[in-house]
C-alpha cells in the first residue's frame, strides 16, 4: 500500500519563489546593516549569525525548508512524468510514500525516480536538439545509454513526456537533417522510440493512453503533415529482430485500439493519390520530411505500423478486428465490419503485411478460455480467409505470406474437415469450410477459399512449415485423445489412431500437393507421377513429422512458439514455424529426401500404437531370417525401440531424427510382409496403420494438387 501526497505544483512553486525571495531580501538587508556600520567603527561587531539571531531567523532552518519543499515538487514532477502518479485535469500533481515510510523530501525523491527523470529529461533534449557537430561517438553514446534504460518504465514515460508526443514523429527527421547521417540514424532513433514508447504504454490507463494516441495522431493527420506518417510507422512497426515475423514491441492493448481506431479515420486513398510518385509532392510535408521519405522509404499507410504492432497483441487486434457486436447479451458474436472494409483496401506491401499481422494474432486466441473471446476469435479468422482469399491482390511480402500461414494453422479443425475428412458445407452452402467437432461453418469462409488463399502462400516455406506442423499437432493430439478415451477397448484405440493419421496425412499431402504445384505449374497428370518436391513442400513434410513425432516442444528453437491448450486437440500459434530451423536452406530442399509424405504420419502412428501397447512385441524382433540369420532385430537396430520397463518395448521418437523417422516406416513395411521368411507373422494393427496412412498421403496428394485454383496468382 502507498500514500499519495497532492499538491498543486503553481502555488507550491510560487511558495518556493516566495521563501527564496525572503531568504534574499534577509541577504541583502544585513549586507546593508554591515555596510552601514563599517564605515563609522562601529564597536559592535556585526556579523551573519548576530543579526539572524537578534531577529529570530533560523537562516540554515530556511534553507532546509525551500531545499525540502523544491525536493516535494521535483518528487511530484517525476512522478508525473515518469509514470507514477499522473497529474489531474485541474493540474493537481501527485507524489508517493509507502505506508512503511515515512513523508520526507529523501523519501520523495527516492521513491519518485526523481534521479532516473532528471537523466531521461537530460537525454531527451539532447536527442531533440541534435546538432550538426555531434559526433559519431557523442551520438553512439546517447543511443547507447537510451537503449540501456529502454525497458525501464519510468525512464521511457519521462523521455516520451519531455519530447512530447506530438513531436516523437519529427525526432528521427530532425535528426538526420542535423546529423547529415540519413538512414542509420533514422532506423537507430525510430527503433529507440518505439521500445520507449511501448514499455511506457504499459503503465497507461485507458484514458492516458487515448490522450496520448490522440496527440501523436494530431501530429500525422492533417495535409502537410503526411509525410510524417512513415515515421510513426516506422516508430510503431517493423521491430523484428529475431527475424520470426513477429514485432518484438509490446505496446498495451488500450493504446494500440485508440491508435487505430484514430488512424483509419486519416484518408489513406487520398494520400496514396498523392505519394504514389518517385519524388514526395509538396503536400506531402516539409523539405525534411520529404528527404526522410528519399533516405527512409516506409509506408505512408496510416495503419500500416500499428496493424504491425498489433501482431504481438492478440488481445488489441482482436478487440480493432473483431469487436462485440454491439446491442448483443454477450461478447460471442463479432462485428468484422472493419475487417471486411480493411481487406478491400488498396494496400501497399507493408500495410498489408501489418494487416495480416494483426489478423494472425487475432486468430491465435481461437482457443481462449473466454468463450466470448474464443468465439470471436473464430469468425474473425473465418471471414479473414474468404476476405483475404476473395478481396486482395496486393503482391504479398514474406511477413505476409508467413503470417497468412498462421492464420490458416490456427484452424487445424477446419482445415483437416477439408482436407483429410473431404467434409465440407453446411446451412445450404456446399462449400463452407467447417469445423467437425462444432459442426458449423467457420465465418464465411469456404473450402474454395481455403484453397486460394494457400496457393498463395504456398511458395513461402515458413507458411507451408507453419500449417503442415499444426495439422500434425492436431492430429497427435486426436489420436492421444481417442486413445485415452477408449483405454479397455483396442480395436478403438486403433480406430482412433487410423482416424487421427489419416486424416492428417491426407490434409498434410493436400498442402504439399498445393506448394509443389504453386512452385512448378505442372498439369494435374505430371502432378500425380512427380516425384520431386519443391523446398516448401519438402519443408511441409519436414514439419509434420517433427512435430507429430513429438510435439511443438520437438521443433527446434526459434521454430516457433506455441500458445497454451485450452481444448485437448487444438493448440494455437502466435509466430510461425521458421522453415531454415527444420531444414538449414528450404529453397534448396529438394527430392528425392530421405523423408516422404508417409514416413513422418507413420512413425507418429506407430508410436502412439506401441505406447498404448497395441504393437505385438514379436514385431520388434523382425529382422533375422533363416536365409540371413546375422541382420540385427528392430530391437537391436534401432535407436528409436526402447525398453517399456515392463520386460518388453516400445517406441520413443522424443530424439529422433529425419533419417530415424524414415526407418520407422521401412519397419512397419517389413513387419507388414506377408512374404518374410521368418516365423513371425504379420502385424495387424500395424499393417492396417500402413495401408491407411499411404492411401491416404497418395489420394491428398493428387487431390491438392489438382485443386482448382490458380495457383500462379497473388504471389
């Protein structure tokens, strides 16, 4: 708990101003005493310390009091700026003791950052009034020490509030103007301004954070001003130093709205008329605004940085895309009003890459445990599908692609139902693309739709990695599931692994059918002979098998980040899977590779077969023969058949790798023969997993890639 002490910071200032002038006036009139006496000898020796004590002033207790009172001030004033305590409308300010502490000027000062404010006030106006005689190694050390105390909260609050945010967009313009140095210096500060202002949005209240929106918006949204808005995306968006598509800044989620909602209003049609040249227009901005546009060629898109942002906040681009429905009992039903209007907008690259960004985080809380939220979330994510399939031609960047990816993996249901079920329409339409567990259609999407929109992103091997590792998520933990529920039923369990494989092997074929057709336009006959993979699909294959073998945890670091489960078969992602972490180079993956369509759906199968311990243990024996008595058992030759601790084996794939997975399959092909030689008779279950699976991988395959869909277009 905490005590807050008001005050009003100009009447207090004017009690300082008062008592200083007190003290000096005291100064002056024993100068004149002493000045007076000196002259005519006077006998009595006056001196500082007789006078104030004749007339009952405490000259050090004065002292104290205005050094003690200006501490007060300076306390409420670092508090206000830094984020503590802010002022009120009427100008009231405010300062904080703990309860444990006691209301003193060192505990004011010491509990208000007044130290780290005075040092963020100092480096503000540094960076504001840059000069053309900054050095390098002057302008390094600024940067340097801004960066330090980048993600100290109240360190940022105070740089933003001595900038001013009506003035964060003309900073990084300024400054290269002074410096001489162009887009080093532009790409340092706007990176530096957007980690300040996210870490000090974080301490905002909804009201501070749409004053402060509203300010920054003012500063980019009248004619004249536009060149600007580069700038504040560049400030806002485009932070992704990790490289996972994914902006690294967390803003709040109130500030990220208001921006938005604040920002779509500016017309960016009008100015799109009017940037669309090589050399900026007068209306653009002033001389050094149009030389930031020559020397840092952002997007003037109003909302291409905060959609951007929005990427790394679920919950703000959810609330911006898909707001409740206003006039309705709960916040199940979404009003994708905005989202509809957003897809038919003549983007640029980098608006839509923000656009798709906000939209893959939006997505990513289908599995909320608010209903509300999870339910919104879904028909968000079904009308970003047909919108984005149906409405936008723009020619779509790897962010884009990457993140469309997303999209489409966090909806394993739908995109399984489809694909590896075949199942598809309801409510009269025969294409809606549906979910099976909830039997109804996802938003406005269709299977057509579906299709469209990964033949787009089918050449991006991050998107492909993406959604063929959340099928296989999907389908483990379908399979875990039907395994679990049917614990003294075998034949069940094996139907639910057959249903959970092949289903997944046949969506997983579909998407490589799709990503290798998008790569080579062959006719639907080549298609269904070829056996050479494109890097995507290639990565696709590579993605599914590591994670159906093991799980997200199983994908190498940084391949992705999953979100929690709230639903036992359906897992979401935030960021997608990066292919080069699966495979080193994907665009120079190429077949024959050691690991096909099957061998990763087999090994998945056959692991959760022998863990369930439905796997006759003779078949881990297969091996010897009589013509070849000298050739290891499976027991002995493979890493991947371990001890069950129950005197027999089983499987574990925890550590596998590419080449291991492909043997799982050579295995089961051998326990498969009915032509071995040896005693051991064929496995059923395992026979039937094989048939499954490899008719399933052959019928996805030529299906997906004999989809009807243009598969050139949009890339």
């Amino acid at each position: 708990m905490v005590t807050y002490v008001s005050l009003d910071p100009d009447e207090f200032q004017a009690l300082i101003d008062d008592l200083n002038s007190f003290y000096t006036q005291v100064d002056w009139s024993v100068q004149v005493v002493i000045n007076d006496n000196r002259p005519h000898d006077y006998p009595l020796s006056l001196d500082l310390g007789t006078f104030y004590e004749w007339s009952d002033i405490d000259r050090c207790d004065l002292v104290e009091e205005i050094e003690d009172l200006q501490a007060r001030l300076d306390a409420a004033k670092a508090a206000n700026e830094s984020g503590v305590a802010f002022a009120d409308p009427d100008g009231t300010m405010y300062y904080y003791i703990p309860d444990d502490a006691q209301d003193t000027a060192d505990n004011a000062t010491t509990y208000n950052n007044v130290a780290i404010v005075n040092q963020a006030r100092a480096d503000a106006n540094t960076l504001v009034n840059v000069s053309s005689d900054c050095s390098p190694e002057e302008w390094n050390a600024l940067l340097a020490r801004m960066q330090e105390h980048q993600d100290d909260i109240a360190y940022a609050n105070a740089v933003i509030a001595n900038i001013g945010p009506d003035k964060l967009v003309e900073v990084p313009i300024r400054a290269q103007e002074r410096t001489g140095v162009s887009l080093s210096t532009g790409e340092n500060i706007t990176d530096l301004l957007g980690s300040l202002l996210a870490t000090a949005s974080t301490s905002w209240p909804p009201s501070r954070a749409d004053q402060i929106a509203s300010i920054i918006v003012s500063s980019v949204d009248e004619y004249g001003e536009w060149g600007r808005i580069s700038a504040l995306n560049a400030i806002l968006g485009d932070h992704d130093h990790d490289g996972n598509h994914v902006n690294d800044l967390e803003f709040s989620s109130a500030f990220l709205v208001s921006m938005g909602e604040k920002l779509e209003r500016i017309s960016w049609n009008e100015i799109y008329r009017n940037a669309s040249g090589s050399v900026a227009p007068s209306n653009i901005g002033d001389e050094a605004e149009k030389a930031f546009r020559d020397h840092f060629p952002g997007s003037f898109d109003p909302l291409a940085g905060v959609l951007d942002a929005m990427g790394n906040n679920p919950t703000a681009a959810l609330r911006f895309l898909g707001p409740p429905q206003s006039g309705k009992p709960t916040d199940s039903d979404a009003d994708t009003t905005r989202l509809e209007t957003l897809s038919a907008q003549n983007w640029d690259q980098a608006g839509f890459a923000g656009f798709t960004a906000a939209i893959a985080a939006a997505s990513s809380l289908r599995n909320h445990p608010s209903d509300g939220a999870s339910s919104r979330a879904s028909e968000v994510s079904g009308t970003a599908i047909h919108c984005l399939a149906q409405n936008t031609t723009v020619e779509m960047n790897e962010d884009a692609k990457a993140r469309i990816g997303v999209l489409i993996a966090n909806c394993p249901d739908e995109v399984t139902a489809a694909w590896g079920y075949g199942i598809h329409g309801v409510s009269g339409n025969a294409d809606a693309l549906i979910s099976v567990s909830a039997a109804e259609q996802l938003g406005t999407a269709t299977v057509s739709d579906l299709d469209a929109l990964t033949s787009r992103v089918a050449d991006s091997a991050d998107a492909t990695a993406t959604i063929s590792a959340s099928l296989a998520d999907y389908a483990a933990r379908r399979s875990k599931t039907g395994v679990s529920a049917h614990r003294d039923d075998p034949d069940q369990q094996i139907d639910a692994i057959v249903g959970a494989y092949g289903s997944g092997a046949t969506a997983e074929a579909h998407l490589v059918g799709i990503a290798d057709v998008r790569a080579k336009d062959k006719t639907a006959e080549e298609i269904s002979k070829a056996t050479e993979l494109n890097g995507s699909a290639s990565t696709a294959i590579t993605a599914f098998s590591t994670v159906a073998a093991g799980g997200f945890s199983a994908l190498p670091s940084p391949a992705g980040v999953a979100l929690s489960t709230t639903v036992s078969t359906v897992s979401t992602l935030v960021a997608p899977v990066a292919a080069d972490a699966l495979v080193g180079d994907p665009q120079t993956a190429s077949s024959p590779v050691s690991l096909q369509l099957s061998d990763g759906m087999m090994a998945a199968a056959a692991q959760d077969a022998a863990q369930a311990g439905l796997i006759n243990q003779d078949s881990y024996q297969v091996g010897p023969t009589e013509e070849n008595p000298d050739i290891q058992t499976a027991a002995d030759q493979y890493s991947w058949v371990v001890d069950d601790g129950h005197g027999g084996h089983t499987i574990d794939l925890s550590q596998a790798s590419k080449e291991d997975l492909a043997g799982v399959n050579t295995w089961v092909t051998q326990v498969a023969d009915p032509n071995r030689v040896d005693q051991i008779p064929p496995d059923p279950r395992l026979v039937r997993l094989k048939d499954a699976i490899d008719d399933a991988a052959a019928r996805g395959y030529v299906r997906g890639s004999s989809s009807t869909v243009d598969h050139s277009s949009g890339g």
